[in-house]
C-alpha cells in the first residue's frame, strides 16, 4: 500500500506527463491545464482521491482529455 507521500508524488508525476500542473491547498488539491488555450481545464478542491481520478481519466482519454 502507498503512502500519502507516495501517492501525492505519483499524482504530480503523471500530472507533468499529461501537461497538468498540480497545486496543493492542505490537503485539497487544484489541477490546471493551459497547453491548449482555446480549452483551459481548471479542477478545484479535489481531494487526493479526486485528483487522482481526473489524470486516470486524462491517461486513458489520450492527451485531448476525451
């Protein structure tokens, strides 16, 4: 079983891959993603959880996000 620590830095990984940028709020967390300005994707107050969904669901989408 991860961490938390584990986990947090296996999310801001994938999150660099898929172009995401990860910011922290306690233990909530804000994914935003600007590389295609015409579709700016902006996820608040996520819990780990959450967060690690919306990338799973990115990851499997292929880079459009779906």
């Amino acid at each position: 079983m991860q961490t938390q620590e584990e986990r947090e830095r296996h999310l801001r990984e994938l999150a660099a891959k898929l172009l995401f940028d990860v910011e922290a709020h306690g233990n909530r967390y804000t994914l935003s993603r600007e590389t295609d300005p015409a579709q700016p994707v902006r996820h608040e107050n996520l819990t780990l959880e959450q967060a690690e969904e919306v990338l799973k669901t990115w990851k499997l989408s292929g880079f459009h996000g779906g």
